[in-house]
C-alpha cells in the first residue's frame, strides 16, 4: 500500500527522483517504461514523501533485505 502524504514534490525533487531510478534501471538493465521501472518509480516516490531523501539512502530502500543463511 503507498505511503499516503499530502506533500508536493518540487522540480528538485522531481530531479533527484528522476536520476535515481535511471541509475537503477540501467544497474537492472530495464527500460524506463517498463512496468518494473514504473513500479520502482512509484516506491521511490514513497519513501522520499516518507522522509528518504539522499539518492544513496533511496537506492538502498529498493534493494531486497539480506536473507538469514545461518540458521
């Protein structure tokens, strides 16, 4: 389920958006308009209304979360 926020996303914003997910499709080799680029599109939009706003901090979000092999 989104991140529900009455904020507005600045041109700036928008930018810094637009940079990260270019920079994970061509890491995931995907196109920009594909529905796995639109989907990534819209979690990036999430966390940043959530408060995530460094391009690093946002990559990370994205990536899945370590699974335990030790057990």
């Amino acid at each position: 389920m989104p991140f529900s926020s009455y904020d507005t996303l600045e041109t700036k914003d928008l930018r810094i958006l637009r940079n990260v997910l270019e920079e994970v499709c061509v890491e995931r080799r995907l196109t920009v308009d594909g529905d796995e680029a639109h989907a990534i599109g819209r979690s990036l939009i999430d966390w940043y209304l959530f408060g995530i706003r460094q391009p690093d901090e946002l990559r990370a979000m994205l990536d899945p979360l370590p699974s335990d092999t030790t057990g």
